[in-house]
C-alpha cells in the first residue's frame, strides 16, 4: 500500500474512532485515555510506514 493510500485508510478508518473517543472522554478513566494514546500511536505507525520498534515520540 502507497503512502497515500494509507493515509485515507487511516483518516477514515482511525481518526473517526479517534474523534468519537474524544467526545466519550468526559468523565473517562485513565485507561481509555490509555487506550486512545495507543491507537493514536498506531495510526502515526500506520501513515509514516515505520516499525512498531520506533518510539512514537520521534513520529510526532
């Protein structure tokens, strides 16, 4: 898959989940908040193409 591709499969597919876990955020524990940074995380994974191995914090 081409580096454009899975950026559209990551916008729609991720981020709407993403969006939708931010409005449920409200009086949310610190496990959901946990859960969301890891998909965050994997969705940068996902648009830059680079191994699960690399810390996120170089990504964004």
């Amino acid at each position: 898959m081409d580096e454009a591709t899975c950026k559209l499969a990551v916008q729609a597919l991720i981020f709407s989940r993403i969006y939708y876990g931010n409005a449920l955020l409200l009086g949310g524990t610190e496990h959901d908040l946990t859960l969301l940074k890891r998909l965050q995380n994997t969705a940068a994974r996902l648009i830059l193409l680079v191994e699960r191995e690399l810390p996120c914090t170089t990504l964004l």
